[in-house]
C-alpha cells in the first residue's frame, strides 16, 4: 500500500507571505516527518502530496494512492476542512478522519451547537451576530464569550473575549467582524473547570482515550485559554489527567458528541463546567493536530502512550475502516 499524505505545510505559506495569524492552524515540517516515519514504521510507502491544490494537480496527474492521511486544515472559509475529504470522496479514495459533512457543520460553532442540542448535550446559550444591529437582540446573561464562528487553533480569542458588558461586547464583535470577515458566536461563560477529551476509533468501538484539566500555571481563574496562551503553553499552561468525580459524566458527554456528529478515527471535544459544575460542550475538532503541542497529543502522552503509538491508532482505524481503492 502507498499512503498520500496531504496537509498545509506553515513553512510553505510563509515563503508565499501569509502572516503567521492566517497559518497558525497549519502544521510544522517537523510534524509531518514525524508522521512520514510513523507510517513508514508500519511497513508502507509514503507520498508527500501537500495542500489541496497540489493534490488538484496530482489527481489531474493520474496520481492514485491506497489511502490518504488528510491534515490538510484548508486556507478559508466554512467548508476548508471538507475540501480534501469531499475531493478524495469524488475519486473514491480513503483517507482518515471524518467526512465533508462533518467537518464543515463542526468549523461553523452555531450549527454545531445547535446540533448538540439537538441531541440533549448540554451547552451554553448562545447567539450568533452577523451585524452590529444584532447586539440588540442578545438576551443572554453576562458574562459572555466571543469568538469567530469558524476558526481553529484558538484564533480571534484572547484576554479581552470574555465581555461583561454591551458596551465590551460591541467592541469585541466589532473587532471580530471587521477581522475575520465572518459572524461571531455569542454564548454564556462558564465559570467552572475546562477539559478537553480526545476520542478514537469508530462507531461502537470508538472510546475515550483520556481526559484532560487545563488550568493555568499561576492559579488565576479567569485568565482565557487562548491563541497566545497556546503558543506559550510550556510556560503558561498546566495541563493535568483528570480521573476526578467527574471523569464519568465527562468522558460520556465527549463520546456522545463524538457519535452524534458522526466523527471518525478521532476527534478532541472541548468542555466547560457550568456553574453547577455540569459540564457542558463548548466544541468538538474532528482533525486535530498530531504536533507535539497540540492537545490531543499532549492527553496520549500523558497517558503513556508515544506520539507514533496515537499516529499508529489513528491510522489503523482509518485503515480497517476504509477498503484500499486505486482509481485508474
């Protein structure tokens, strides 16, 4: 078997001059050789595709492959993440991680959300602002979080997303719109503990493979896990296995959204403790990051496991999942 490897290389857009605010979701060379070897520790041959336009190129090409490993993020819009997935579907190539339906209704927050409820997940009120005449209409109760309604990796949040008031909460749409060119998604802070779960395998197998409290290094409460916290997690984050009281209702709640959007070979779910200290879903990324600060690694390492032993899992339930198709 030859697996593809498709992804968006940081370094590659840089040389294009993209700023380091539009890539931050991309991945490191160092994070795709590590992944090469890993595949190629398993006894299979690798193809360096790159982005989706190179895969364009090589599909035009004839260019085939058994399987293809997708990191590729996308560069814009709602749909970037289904992009690869919708165009290997086309020429009927497997590939890992979960499919262009679900990767474009879990990028946009308010649908995501609304799907969870849908489901009787519990999550935070919310709204979505599409102009600054929406701001009238919030009925929420303060504090509020604001964020792009469809960036990763924590872009567009910082210090300043937690609003305690209208006159925060104009400013920090305003900014947000004119930034990211896209709505806001307006919800209710959650005053509790944070956690992220990450999920693996598919259907009735899949499981959680650990939990995961993140606080910050100083003790303070109300500092924001955000893009610049992430960037210095080293320094500024602790992140801590959690089998706490709440380990069960935590890992069901991660499993339940896993499943009820229909993720595949795994996802990391993003949760908050309301002010019960029920926790609630904030988000679920169903292509997280293999890098060695992204937090879905950061839980397997934790937990024991090595960074090729999560790669090997991650690919093999793809691989038993997906029959080995080569188009001519």
């Amino acid at each position: 078997m030859t697996i593809g490897l498709t992804y968006d290389l940081r370094s590659e857009y840089k040389a294009q001059g993209y700023r380091e605010a539009d890539i931050a979701e991309f991945d490191s060379d160092e994070t795709i050789t590590a992944l090469e070897e890993t595949i190629k520790a398993l006894g299979y041959k690798t193809d360096r595709i790159g982005n989706i336009r190179q895969l364009c190129s090589r599909l035009a090409q004839g260019h085939r492959w058994d399987l293809v490993f997708n990191m590729a993020e996308g560069l814009s819009g709602r749909f970037r993440e289904s992009e690869v997935p919708a165009l290997l579907e086309i020429y009927s190539i497997g590939y890992t991680f979960s499919d262009p339906v679900v990767c474009a209704m879990t990028l946009d927050k308010g649908i995501a959300k609304h799907i969870i409820r849908s489901f009787g997940i519990p999550t935070p009120d919310f709204q979505v602002i599409e102009t600054l005449s929406q701001l009238k209409e919030v009925k929420l109760a303060y504090p509020l979080f604001a964020k792009p309604i469809a960036e990763g990796t924590s872009k567009g949040i910082d210090q300043n997303s937690r609003v305690n008031n209208p006159k925060q909460l104009k400013n920090s749409c305003e900014r947000l719109l004119s930034t990211f060119n896209q709505p806001v998604l307006v919800e209710e802070f959650l005053p509790g503990s944070e956690f992220t779960g990450g999920v693996l395998g598919n259907g009735d197998d899949a499981y959680v493979l650990g939990i995961m409290e993140i606080t910050m290094a100083d003790g303070r409460k109300e500092a924001v896990y955000c893009y610049d916290t992430k960037e210095r997690c080293e320094t500024l984050v602790k992140y801590l296995p959690y089998n706490g009281p709440l380990h069960k209702q935590i890992s069901q709640t991660a499993l339940s959204a896993y499943k009820a959007f229909g993720c595949r070979d795994t996802a990391r779910v993003d949760l908050r403790c309301d002010r019960k200290g029920e926790p609630c879903f904030l988000e679920i990324n169903p292509l997280p990051g293999l890098g060695s600060y992204s937090d879905l690694v950061i839980i397997a390492l934790k937990l024991g496991w090595t960074h090729q032993g999560l790669v090997q899992a991650v690919f093999e339930a793809a691989r038993q999942r997906c029959s080995p198709c080569v188009v001519v």
